[in-house]
C-alpha cells in the first residue's frame, strides 16, 4: 500500500493547487507535527519547531524569507518556491508603477477628493491641474536590476513603451538570456546604469549583498530627479535614505508596493498595499506550481526550483528509489553505492548532484531496500536524511 502523505497549509492556498495532491496519496491536516509536507504563502515560520517528519516546505511565491531555511537545510527538509509564477502580474504592477512615478496620479487622485462639495469643480480642476504635471515615458531612459522571470518581462514590455532600456544582472540564467530583447543594453556594473537611467526598477532577492544596497551612495550616483520603483523587496531599500533624497529633490519619485510607518503620507512616496502578485491568475498559478513541486518531490524525489538543494531529476526504471541528502564531502558516492552493492541490489540509474556544502543523490535499484542499507546509509558521515521510495 503507497504511503499516505499529509500536507499542512499555512495560508489559504488556491483550489487549483490542493486539486493537484491527489486524495488517494495525499491528505490535508492541520496539525503539523503529522506533517510531511507544508504549503505556505506569506506566513511567517521563522519561529515554528519544525517536525522530526517535515519533508518538504513549498511557497507559493518567489520570496522565502518567512521560511528559516538554515534550519530547514540541516534538517533535510526541501524548501521550494515558485519563480516566474507571479511574473506577469508583478510586471504589470510595474508598468503601472512607472507611470505612477511619472505623471503624479497618486497626489492628482487625492487632490481631487478635496473637491468633493464644490459647485465650479470644472474651474478648480483646470486650474489647479498645473500642479501635477509630470514627464512622458517615451523617449527616457530605464535601468532593469534584476534580469530574472519579472525583470525579463519589464524589459522587454518598457521597449515596446518607447524606453530606452538597460539591463543588469551578473547572474542572468540562459534561459532569461535567451527571451531577453535584443534591444536591452547590457550593462556590465551598476554605477553604469545608475548614472545613465531616467527611471530605476529594482527584481531582485533580499541576500546579505542585496539588502540596503540602494542607499546614500547608490543613489550620489544616480542622475538627479531619478524615479525609482521597488516591487521587489522593501529591505532592499534604505528607507532613511530614501526618504532624504525625495525630501532634498535627489530622487524624484519612489513607487513601492511595501508601506512602512516611515513611508506613508511623505511627499515623493507612493507606497501600495503588497499588491503585486494579488490577482487571482498569479495566486492560482503559485499554488499549482508549488503543489507541483511538492507531489514530485514525496513521490519521486525529483527536485525542481528548490532554494537550499540542488534540482535534480531522474525517470524511474522501477524496482526501489534510495534519496540521500548529504553533506557534499569526498567518500560520499562510493559509501552509498557501496552500502547498496553490498545487499545485492542492482543499480539501474543514478545521479548525484552538489550545490555548496550540500549534495542529494539519487539511485534506482532492483528490488526491496531492507532496513539494514538504510540504517547503513543513515550511519555514513555527512549524511543528513535518507528516503526510500
């Protein structure tokens, strides 16, 4: 009889995506000591004592900085997220985000609300209107930090607005490279793009590095009037900073979709409720993505779009599958084949992947893996969990 795996859910998560973990093999619990796995948006599990049973945490999003994933990792627990499933609405958000930055809809809008009452509004409007006049995105000049699934797609989209567009991103993936306009500059450091661009959109992670790096001295070299849009992170922005240069005129305009007690009601600021991935496409699509990569993972193993393992994947030939986290350390490979030869189990297919300090071999074999290889297996140094499926 296959194993029963129950999955706890942390948020609400979309039918379309419960609707992939099929009833026969999957159960959904609210108790998370029985959890194997866990389905989880913007919850924040920081401080959750994670169950001995845990397998595998799957966010329905891009970010995962509500997930401890040291723990996670020297726990063997895979920790999943969902890129590129929100791009499209982030992107849009975005879009708008620029014309906001440059037409002064957001004071325009509540300008008009103090008219509300008044017999000649027709008159007040046209006389008042001066106020808000703002630039035309054509023609300027746009810096993309962040060359991921949603940088990918503000880029291309801001060509087709008549920007001329900048690119920046050192670790940009083949295939973001390859759906990537040709009409993108690529820039090869950021002060090249700070001092060249009208407008600045920012799509990348929150890491040691990222964190506050638009700042005072990023923005010294950043063209004066300079608008800015953050739909990324709001750590990635040094609010006091921030609001300094909108304050002294250094930056024209701030979008961000993170407001804080600092940011709200400061003039240059336009902060939105975290609405960026809110449509029911992209919470829909995070969710079948992530329950996607769940159910491979307990059924096959396989991993795909993980943030602390390496993606591995491999067709089953039948027979047992033996998956072993582990430490990445010489010996390893040989003292896991060697504890399945040993029991004269044939190995039909094997891969072995590392990623930093960590590694994840996986290996099909003919016949039933007794407790014997796996207390062996669990005995090996460096070794952190092992499954067989």
């Amino acid at each position: 009889m296959s194993e029963m795996y129950q999955i706890l859910t942390l948020n609400n998560i979309s039918p379309k995506g419960i609707e992939r973990l099929p009833v026969s093999l999957f159960q959904m619990t609210d108790d998370l000591a029985e959890a194997s796995g866990i389905l989880v948006r913007s919850q924040d599990m920081k401080e959750m004592e994670l169950p001995e049973g845990l397998l595998a945490v799957a966010r329905a999003g891009a970010g995962t900085n509500n997930i401890p994933i040291d723990r996670c990792t020297a726990q063997g627990i895979a920790v999943f997220n969902t890129p590129g499933a929100n791009a499209n609405a982030v992107k849009e958000l975005t879009i708008a985000g620029l014309v906001l930055a440059c037409r002064n809809i957001a004071p325009a809008l509540s300008w008009v609300s103090t008219l509300a009452g008044e017999a000649e509004v027709g008159k007040l409007v046209e006389k008042g209107k001066s106020r808000f006049v703002g630039p035309e995105l054509a023609g300027k000049r746009l810096g993309v930090i962040g060359l991921g699934a949603i940088g990918v797609k503000v880029a291309n989209t801001a060509t087709h607005l008549g920007l001329e567009v900048f690119g920046y991103d050192p670790y940009i993936s083949v295939e973001a490279a390859w759906n990537l306009s040709r009409n993108v500059v690529h820039c090869v450091n950021l002060s090249d793009l700070y001092r060249q661009c009208d407008l600045i959109t920012i799509h990348v992670p929150v890491t040691r590095d990222t964190t506050g790096f638009i700042n005072a001295e990023a923005i010294a070299q950043m063209k004066p009037g300079v608008r800015i849009i953050n739909f990324a992170r709001g750590e990635l922005v040094n609010e006091e900073d921030i609001l300094t240069a909108t304050q002294n005129g250094r930056v024209s305009c701030y979008v961000c979709d993170f407001p804080s007690a600092a940011l709200i009601g400061q003039p240059g600021i336009v902060a939105l409720p975290h609405l960026g991935a809110s449509t029911p496409e992209s919470e829909e699509n995070c969710a079948v993505m992530a329950a996607n990569e769940l159910k491979d993972y307990l059924l096959n193993g396989n991993i795909k779009n993980s943030v602390n393992l390496p993606d591995v994947e491999l067709p089953r030939v039948g027979g047992s599958r033996v998956c072993v986290l582990h430490r990445n350390m010489p010996g390893m490979l040989s003292g896991i084949t060697g504890a399945v030869s040993d029991a004269s189990l044939n190995i039909e297919n094997l891969v072995n992947k590392g990623r930093g300090e960590i590694a994840y071999t996986m290996l099909d074999v003919s016949g039933n893996v007794g407790g014997a290889v796996v207390a062996r297996l669990k005995s090996l140094e460096g070794s952190i969990r092992v499954r067989i499926i």
